[in-house]
C-alpha cells in the first residue's frame, strides 16, 4: 500500500520570505520598547536585515532576475508622484514618527544617518518587502504550500487583500493601497521579482531625495 505524500508546507521553505521582514519590523516596533536610542535603530535594523538576505541568497536568487525594466522605473515614478501628490486629502493612520537626523546633533552622524536611510530604504526595504509580500504572501493566500504557485500568479482575492495589507502597513495607507496594486501588476506581467524591487526601490529613493531636499521630514 503506498503512503500519501505529504503535502502540507516546510517550516523551512517560509524563513526566506518572512525572517528578514519579522526582523526589520521587530526593529521598527518592538525596539523603541527597550529604550534602545532612535538614532542607532535604522543602522541596526539595516545591517541585520542585509546580514539575513546574503544569507538567504541562495534560496531566493531564482526569483530575482536582473534585467533593465523601464516600465519599473516608470512606474516607480508614479508611486512617488501618487505618494506625494495625495498628501492631505485623506486621513492617515496614526502619527508618523517624523525622524528628523539632525537632532543627533552631530553633523557627521547626521549624514550616516541620512545615507543609512537613503539606501537601506531604496536597496533594502524593497528586497524584504517584496519577498514577503509580493511573493510570499500572494501566493500563500493561493495555497498555505506557496512555493506550489508559480511566481506572478493571478487571483482577485490575493490582489486585492495583500495590497489592502500592504497599505495598512504604512501611516499613508491609501498610496500605500494603490503601491501595492502597482507593485503586483508588474510582478504579473514580468513574472519576476526584481521588476517590483526595481519599482519600489525608485519610489524609495525619491521620497528619500524628496525628504533631504525639501527638509520633509515627516515622510520619514
């Protein structure tokens, strides 16, 4: 008699997608509880969430093709015009935290400071984000085995819960919504995970250059 396969999910096959996004939002949240100094949270929660993704490069390396995308970069574009350009005219959640690196008081500091942010946001942020979400989790709520669920598969009910998810993860949750749409439909159309990257990291990049330049520092 021959047994049935199991087909329930490895323990294993889920740490590449949710390790380093647990560990960046522990830092986010569970940190400020331990009295650890604001200024020293972006560097540390940067760093380890790096650490976490060299390591787990090579379970994740097949989803992330490099390749020139224009339609990425474009649509990059729009998320920051979206992101900006909706300002005020709808209720946030709660307050932003307003990081503002020049209250270090040290000049020196403030520039690592802001070059911290700067990458770790455009280079970093979207590498973990659109693990988890992008990839992870559409397809989880597809099949709890997801890796069964070829990359860039389409269902309504997925769409529209993690990019209803993925805007409640940001104060500014209705271009956050909208980014989320954006985001999947790249990932529909290339069937790679570098597209969104590649999107969410030009976003990321601009409201850091925004930020700097036009002293906004409540984006952050």
């Amino acid at each position: 008699m021959t047994e049935a396969k199991d087909n329930r999910p490895k323990l294993q096959s889920y740490l590449p997608y949710v390790i380093p996004f647990l560990v960046f939002a522990g830092f986010t949240y569970l940190v400020p509880w331990f009295n650890m100094s604001r200024f020293l949270v972006y560097p540390a929660k940067t760093l380890s969430v790096l650490v976490l993704l060299v390591f787990f490069w090579p379970k994740i390396r097949r989803e992330i093709r490099p390749f020139w995308d224009m339609n990425a970069v474009m649509a990059g574009i729009l998320v920051f015009a979206i992101w900006i350009g909706l300002e005020g005219y709808y209720p946030q959640l709660g307050s932003p935290s307003g990081f503002n690196p020049h209250d270090a008081g040290n000049t020196t500091y403030t520039v690592i400071l802001i070059a911290f942010r700067i990458c770790g946001a455009a280079l970093v942020v979207p590498v973990i984000e659109e693990l988890f979400w992008r990839s992870f989790a559409l397809r989880f709520l597809m099949d709890s085995n997801f890796t069964r669920v070829a990359l860039g598969s389409f269902s309504w009910f997925s769409f529209m819960a993690i990019s209803v998810a993925f805007g409640l993860e940001h104060h500014r949750w209705l271009p956050g919504i909208l980014a989320g749409m954006i985001y999947a439909l790249l990932l529909y159309q290339r069937k790679n995970l570098f597209s969104p990257i590649l999107a969410h990291g030009v976003t990321n990049l601009l409201l850091g250059l925004h930020v700097v330049v036009n002293q906004a520092w409540n984006y952050w």
